[in-house]
C-alpha cells in the first residue's frame, strides 16, 4: 500500500507542476512594494481539469483563460497592480495589489474568488 500512496503523490506532483506553469512568470521572490498585498485571484468560469479535455478542447480552454485574465488586468486598469504570473492551464493570476485594486477584484463579476498569496519562497 506504501507505493501507491508514493505514486499517488508522485502522480499529484507532477499534475500540479503541469497546471502551474505559465507564461510570463516572476522569480518566486519578487518583493513587494509598500501598500501592496500579494493574492491569487482565481478567475469565474466553467473551466475543466486538462486531464479531462482532448488537445484541442484544451488548447481553446487556454485561450478561454487567456482572454478572462486580460479582461480581469483591464478592470484594473489606473489601480496599483503587478502581474507576478500568468497561469496558462489554470484560470489564476498571481498579482501584488494595492487597496483600490483589490476592492476592484472583490467586487468584479469576472472574479470568483481573491485570496491572500502566503507562500513564501526561501534561498540559502
């Protein structure tokens, strides 16, 4: 039983290391600028795990996100933000925000959920 929990792990590893690469992506250590907060902001929308998807439905999906991440940043548009990282598999944005723009994600339609970024990435 002990290496099917291995592989089951192993398996969640690298699903989750496919799902959060993405394009235009920041060392994990960018600092923050005073007054702003680091958050995730997980897009609304009918989205599916690539898994369940064939290549092309997958490749639309992409674009479906793309386009939902652009249309989020402009909302934003005159607020304090910084794009930490896009997400190309996953309808996220990793995003350093100041009040304004997280009152604006707060109440956006095209946001379903804003939560504080607490992972915190350490060097020798």
């Amino acid at each position: 039983m002990g290496w099917f929990r291995c592989a089951l792990l192993t398996a969640g590893l690298v699903v989750t290391g496919a799902c959060s690469t993405g394009s235009g992506s920041t060392p994990g250590g960018t600092p923050v600028p005073t007054g702003m907060s680091r958050v995730i902001v997980t897009l609304a929308g009918d989205f599916r795990p690539e898994g369940e998807l064939d290549a092309q439905s997958r490749q639309v999906q992409r674009q479906a996100i793309r386009t939902a991440q652009d249309a989020v940043l402009r909302e934003l548009a005159g607020s304090g933000v910084q794009v930490l990282r896009r997400y190309d598999a996953l309808p996220q944005l990793a995003l350093s925000v100041d009040a304004t723009a997280l009152d604006r994600l707060r109440h956006s339609i095209r946001v379903a959920a804003v939560r504080d970024d607490t992972a915190q990435s350490h060097s020798s």
